[in-house]
C-alpha cells in the first residue's frame, strides 16, 4: 500500500473522501389538466311490448218482423189479436174500415221506424174521409212502407214478453201499462214451461196486482193467465223469436194483443 502511494502520489485522504455519485433524480411528473370528454347522450324509444287486443264480437242486432206478420204468427198459436188490416194504398181504406169499424186506429209502419209514438205516426179516426187524410200524413212520414188500421178497445193495458236466455232457456214476463207502467215499474217473471197457477201467481207478485184485482168484473183475469200460458208455448215453438214484447188491452171479455214486436 505505501508502495502504491509512492507510485502514484495518492494520499489516504483524498481516497476516502472521494464523493458517492449522487443517484439522478427522477424527473417530477407534469400535471396536465385535460377536460374530460362529454358523454354521448342516446336517446333510444323505450321498447313497449306488444300488446294483443281482443276484440269482442258484438251483440247481433235484432231483426224486427213486420207488425202484420207478427200479429198472424201470435193467431197461429191462439193468441187473441185486435182486428187488424194492413193499408198499402189509399183505396185499402174502404176494406179496412169495412173490417175494423170505426172509430179505428191508423198506425204507420216501416223496418226503419223505431217510435212510430215519437214521429206522430198513431191516429185515430172516425170516418172514411179522416182515414184518407190521415193515410197520406203518414205515409210521408220518412220510412213509412205501409198503415195498419185497428178497431179501438177500451180496457186495461197489460205488457207481455218473452225472451230466450242462453242459462236460463225462455223467459215470459208480465207487467202492467199504460201510466202504470211508469209510475209503478214492475214486471214478474218466470220460466217456461209453466201452467196457470204458476201465471197466477206472477200477477199476484205484481205491486199493481191491486189494480188488477179491484178491476173485477171490467177485467177477465183468466184470460190474461190464458195468454200468458199461450205465450210461453208460442216461444218455444217459434225459436227463431229471440225477444217478443207485447201490449194487450184487457177488459172483461177477455185480453188482445193490440201491439207486438218480434224480434228475430
């Protein structure tokens, strides 16, 4: 060693204190303040699921059957009817009244008529000549295909109906008319077949059966029980008649259909 520092003249100190290369630092990180990019808004249609809609088949429409045909269709089973006779030109009048007598009552007809009340299509007449007038009033009533002229009875107004029900099988029903019909608002029911006690019984369920029962000798309570009975066969023997509502005078000979409608 003393050799060495002989040689090349290096003294201890200057070995020893030979500074440690001091490490490179690191060069400090840049901050960079970058914006963010914008999200992208999508508007997408929210997805709406299809949905089936079912489609109800509505109630078929009734089919109305010409007051005349009506009226022979409730002879065929004995139903008693007002004399009637169906006027399609002016020179049926004579025959009609001829038939009916006078005073009568001219009533217009037509498919498309549901009110023939709200359209001033009923008159009564008593004479030959007020029938021709009354004829062509009528007949320019908007519909009007013909007139049915009908002898004028005096009594009790009854409503009777029927009507086929897919549970239930047919329906008659009864009930009183009129201003009774109005003021009292009630109708009995029952199930055919049924005999004359059960049609008995329906006019006793009648809140306006008093109106009935008082009548006594102005009203034939057996008729209108017959008529009920005769009523209930003629909707089972007539099954294309899906409804029937019927007005029956009733006094005390007995009880007539005086309107009807069948509905098919």
């Amino acid at each position: 060693m003393a050799i060495m520092k002989r040689l090349f003249g290096i003294k201890k100190s200057k070995i020893a204190s030979k500074p440690t290369p001091k490490p490179k630092s690191k060069p400090k990180a840049k901050i960079t303040h970058k914006t963010a990019p914008k999200a992208k808004i999508v508007h997408k249609k929210p997805s709406i699921p299809s949905v089936k809609v079912e489609v109800k088949q509505a109630a078929p429409i009734l089919e109305g059957i010409p007051d005349d045909k009506a009226f022979e269709m409730l002879k065929t089973s004995h139903v008693p009817v007002v004399p009637f006779f169906s006027i399609k030109k002016e020179s049926d009048i004579k025959e009609a009244l001829k038939k009916v007598g006078t005073p009568a009552i001219l009533k217009v007809y037509g498919a498309k008529i549901a009110n023939r009340t709200e359209v001033g299509g009923v008159v009564s007449v008593s004479s030959e000549a007020e029938a021709t007038e009354a004829f062509k009033k009528l007949m320019k009533i908007k519909g009007a295909e013909k007139v049915i002229a009908q002898k004028v009875l005096t009594g009790i107004e009854m409503i009777l109906g029927t009507k086929s029900d897919q549970q239930f099988g047919t329906i008659v029903s009864v009930g009183l008319g009129g201003a009774y019909k109005e003021i009292i608002k009630d109708v009995a029911f029952r199930v055919v077949p049924f005999s004359d006690s059960d049609a008995e019984a329906m006019l006793k369920e009648l809140k306006g059966f008093e109106v009935i029962a008082s009548a006594g000798n102005k009203i034939n309570v057996q008729s209108l029980k017959d008529n009920l009975v005769k009523l209930g066969k003629f909707a089972v023997e007539n099954k294309q008649i899906k409804s029937s509502t019927i007005l029956f005078f009733c006094n005390s000979d007995g009880c007539w259909a005086s309107d009807v409608v069948l509905s098919k």
